[in-house]
C-alpha cells in the first residue's frame, strides 16, 4: 500500500526560504499596482496568498 506517489514526492520537497529583500521587492510591486497579483506571482514563481496577504 503506502502513499500515492503525488503525496509522496510532495513530501521530499524542500520548503523555499524568501529573503527579506525579496519579499519587499514583491510587496512593493503589489503596491504599485500595474500589475495583478496573478502576474506578479507568476513573476515570481509564489502562491498568489503569499502576494495578497
């Protein structure tokens, strides 16, 4: 039996560390707003939660 293999390779990854800098290059791009949050995370390969919250 065991895991399906989806639920199995989601758990070897390893959790992605943003940096500071990062993190406010992205807030401060949200701020501007002349792009949507959909771009912006696309951009920069985050979950759109991790943009608008």
């Amino acid at each position: 039996m065991g895991f399906p293999e989806h639920i199995w390779e989601a758990a070897l990854t390893k959790t992605r560390r943003l940096s500071d800098p990062f993190k406010a290059r992205v807030a401060l791009e949200a701020l501007r707003g002349d792009r949507t949050i959909q771009e912006i995370a696309t951009r920069h390969r985050v979950h759109l939660n991790q943009v608008s919250t």
